[in-house]
C-alpha cells in the first residue's frame, strides 16, 4: 500500500514537473556530450568518415558546410535536406548543386552498426560541417547533440536567400532564425570554401543590372578574369572559386577579396558596401591574425544556426537511413 501510494506520489511528482518545463516552453535542448553514454565513440566515427572521403574528393568540405546551412533554414536542423524523393528539399533548385550526401550516409551506416537507433542524422550533419572546417584548416567547436530528425521534406519549403539579395534582405532572413548581423557576416564567411556555377552570378560581370556594365562594386582588375572563366555564353555550371586563390583553405582571404572587391556574389560583396556589415569584416581584418578572431567567431555563429527551430522531444525521430524517413 505505502509502495503503491509512494510510486503514486512519483509519477505525479514528474507528471507536474513535465508539464511545468512544457509549460515554460522549455523542451529538452540540444548538449554537448548527448551521446557520451548512448553513443561514446560518435564524433571520432564522424570524423573518420569525413577525413576519409575528404581525401579522395576536396570538394564535399564546401558541400557539407553549405548543406548544413541549406538544413537549418529550412524547417529548422533536422536533417530534412537529406531526404531523397520526388519533391524532397533535395529537389529545389538551390539544393541541386548540394554535395556529401554519400559522406552522411556512411557515417550513419557505421553508426548504425556501433550504436543502432541512437543517433540523428541532423546530428551526424551538424558534426560533419564542424569537421569539414576543422580539416581545412579552420578552428574547431563543441557541438551540441541530441537534434531529431524531421518527417517532413517539401522542396516547396524551400527559400533560402538568394545571390542577388541586398544586404536588409539577407539581415531579414537571418533575423528569422534569430541570427544577428554578426552572424550574418560570420556565416557568409563560410564562402571562404568553395565554388559557384557561373550561371549563378555571371550577368554581374557583363551586365549588371541591364547597366551594360559590371557591377561598379568589382574591382576592375577582377572583371576580365572572371569574364574569361564565365564567358557570357559559356556553360552556365562551370564553377569559380568564391574564394579567389584560397578555394580550399578555411581562412580570411574571402574577407580580404571582399576588401578588395573580389568577392563573386553580388550578396557577398554587398557586405563590404553596407557601413554596418562592412564594419563587422574590418573588425575581422583588424588583427595581424585575423584567423584568431574569426576562427572562433566561426564556431559560435555555427554553434547558434546549429540550434535553429531543433526538434526534440516527440516531434521527430531517429531515422535509420538518412536519405528516408522511418
Ligand atoms: C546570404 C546568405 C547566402 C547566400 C545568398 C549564399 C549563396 C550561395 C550561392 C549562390 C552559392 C553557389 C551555389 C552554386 O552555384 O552551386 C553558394 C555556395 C556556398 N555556400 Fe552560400 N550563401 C549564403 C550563406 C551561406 C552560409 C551561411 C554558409 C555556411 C555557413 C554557406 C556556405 C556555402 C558554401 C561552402 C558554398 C560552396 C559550395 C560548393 O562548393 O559546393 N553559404 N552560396
């Protein structure tokens, strides 16, 4: 009877505690270290899976950076990007040029073998775009776990900011996820790695704007080399460094092409031309090592787009493939 009425007492004890932290709005959140009981080896078998196939093909680091991006502003972290399917995420346009698809998938293979059903793909995602940038050369984060997997992936969801976006535009849509100019800057620094097709942004070197004329925001020096690998009727995927002369290293040089008027996108050197975000890229150049200060500024902005619109508690799952929902 005493043990009837004290396990009574229990669960309405944690009964009202659950509804008290709903109440409050405070779902379980993301940690680091989520997986140090359920999944201890998570984050070496990441890295080993991304180290390896980073050695045979450069080109998924930018492609995994960027798809991390491309999950999280779209129905928040939770691995929808990576649905395959007709009329997925991986459908839209922007998501086409996407690469490392195979990396995520390995890597939940070999966690599935490891630690089966424990372990998100949003997770395996945001580990691998922290990896990516540490492997070339960037500084590295503490990521925290413990994402769910969404059910939904519509390629009609999709609107990510665009290359033609002036800066208030891009301030707005990263205001929406609750990231500040601050991160604006920081996070677009992540062109640091990585090419463009030249269908994307080529009009701004010939004709910009119907002006007849490049953008006047190029450097003049830029213009005819950039003409020559785009030429105007050329293939519209031939793909450019948005990095020029750094395409694989995670530095500051794309902050330095932007201070010099290099910078490919039209959205991207906007930032030298807007006082407010311009003065965000000098603080960066400011130091003798600016890696030093945008390195771990990197990580932070990283770490709070990491924890946009997550889902936890019952709104999602652990998929078993990626590439599908259960
Ligand atoms: C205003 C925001 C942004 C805009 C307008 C933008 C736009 C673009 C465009 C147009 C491309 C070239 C796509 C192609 O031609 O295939 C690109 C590539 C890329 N973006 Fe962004 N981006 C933005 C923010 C970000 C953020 C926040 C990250 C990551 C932190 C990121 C990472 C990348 C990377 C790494 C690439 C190279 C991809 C590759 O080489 O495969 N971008 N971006």
């Amino acid at each position: 009877m005493d043990r009837a009425y004290n396990s009574g007492y229990v669960l309405i004890t944690f009964m009202v505690m659950v509804m008290v932290t709903a109440a409050a709005g405070q779902l379980p959140r993301p940690r680091v270290g989520f997986y140090l009981s359920s999944c201890p080896n998570v984050e070496s078998i990441v890295r080993s899976v991304v180290r390896s196939h980073l050695q045979s093909d450069r080109r998924i680091a930018p492609g995994i950076l960027r798809m991390h991006f491309h999950d999280c502003f779209v129905r928040g972290c939770d691995g929808s990007v990576l649905i395959a399917g007709s009329n997925s995420e991986r459908t839209a346009v922007p998501n086409l040029s996407l690469r490392g698809f195979e990396v995520i998938d390995d890597a939940k293979t070999q966690l599935e073998a490891s630690c089966p059903n424990t372990v998100s793909c949003a997770d395996i995602l945001a580990l691998a775009a922290r990896d990516v940038v540490l492997l070339t050369g960037g500084t590295t984060w503490a990521v925290p776990l413990g994402r769910l997997d969404g059910r939904i992936s519509q390629a009609s969801d999709v609107n990510l900011p665009a290359p033609s976006d002036p800066v208030p535009v891009q301030k707005q849509d990263f205001a929406a996820k609750n990231l500040n100019t601050q991160d604006l800057v920081t996070l677009v620094g992540g062109h640091t790695l990585g090419t463009a097709g030249c269908g994307v942004f080529r009009n701004r070197f010939f004709n910009f704007n119907n002006t007849g004329s490049p953008d006047p925001a190029i450097n003049p020096t830029f213009v005819p080399q950039i003409q020559s690998q785009c030429p105007l009727n050329g293939d519209a995927t031939v793909r450019v460094p948005l990095d020029t002369g750094s395409v694989d290293r995670f530095d500051t040089s794309f902050l330095q092409n932007l201070r010099s008027g290099r910078g490919v996108l039209f959205s991207d050197q906007a930032l030298w031309s807007d006082p407010e975000t311009r003065a965000i890229v000098e603080r960066f150049l400011g130091l003798r090592l600016p890696i030093l200060l945008f390195g771990p500024e990197f990580g932070r902005s990283m770490t709070k787009m990491s924890l946009v619109e997550v889902k936890t508690g019952s709104d999602g799952e652990i998929r078993r493939v990626c590439s599908a929902v259960n």
